[in-house]
C-alpha cells in the first residue's frame, strides 16, 4: 500500500465518524422535539410559597424529632445504670447467699454434733410408778421435754 491510499483511508473515515456522529445529534434533537410536542404539561408546577411552608413544617417535624432522640437516649442511659446497679445487686446478694449456705453447713455441723452429744449422754433408766414402768432418761431436765420449757 502507498501513502496516498492511506491518507485517503484516514479522511474518509473522518469524514464518516463526523457524519455520524451529526446525524446521531440530529436525531437525539428531532426526537427531543417530538416529545415536547406530544407531551403536554397538566400538572402546574409547585408554587415557591408552597415548597416554603412544606419545607417549614418538615423543619419543625426534625426539630420534633430530634428532641424525641434525645429523651430517647437519656431513657436508654437510664436504663443502662439501672441494669448495672442490678447486676452488682445480683452480685452482692449471690454472695451473701453463698455466705448464708456456709453458715447453714456449718450450723448443721455444729447441730449434728450437739444431737450427737446428747445422745451420748442420755442415759435411759426405769422407774416403777403406779401405773406401770415408765423411762426416764436422766442427764436431761425433764420440764423441757415435757411441755415446762421456753419453746
């Protein structure tokens, strides 16, 4: 291929990209019209004063809004101390309670061994009486087994 046959190539080529893209305008115009004329406007567009009181009373509903948000959060710290003045409750009262179930082992323990020792000491004895043989049991005052006692 020569030179001139190339140059040639290139404006023609340029010639039609330009071509194109003039008729690719032209139609996107006529198109354009076309719809202006076909599509008529019905609705009249929104008056200034109007968009004015909508955006006054959109203000005042943020503004309402926002105040509500911000009890809303004051609420939830509220609420939030709340829970973790509860839960150092719970804390302390599981604590004690496991205080309380030590010192009631240990009473037991202690009761155990009391009932262990009377025991030991109580000694059974007959007594002949009137009515027939009736036990004592001696090392124990009798008052309080019989109803004398401070129960």
């Amino acid at each position: 291929m020569n030179a001139a046959n190339t140059s040639i190539r290139r404006i023609l080529t340029v010639i039609g990209v330009a071509a194109a893209l003039l008729v690719g305008f032209g139609a996107i115009r006529a198109s354009a019209a076309w719809t202006a004329t076909t599509s008529s406007l019905t609705v009249a567009p929104v008056s200034i004063e109007s968009l004015q009181a909508r955006l006054t009373d959109e203000a005042a509903r943020s503004a309402d809004l926002v105040d509500r948000l911000a009890a809303l959060t004051t609420h939830a710290e509220e609420l939030s101390m709340a829970l973790a003045a509860a839960q150092d409750r719970i804390g302390s009262d599981a604590d004690h309670a496991a205080q309380l179930a030590t010192d009631l082992d240990t009473a037991k323990k202690k009761l155990a061994a009391l009932e262990k020792s009377i025991r030991a000491t109580s000694v059974v004895r007959t007594v002949p009486s009137a009515t027939g043989t009736r036990a004592i049991a001696s090392g124990s005052t009798q008052g309080e087994h019989e109803g004398g006692g401070d129960d």
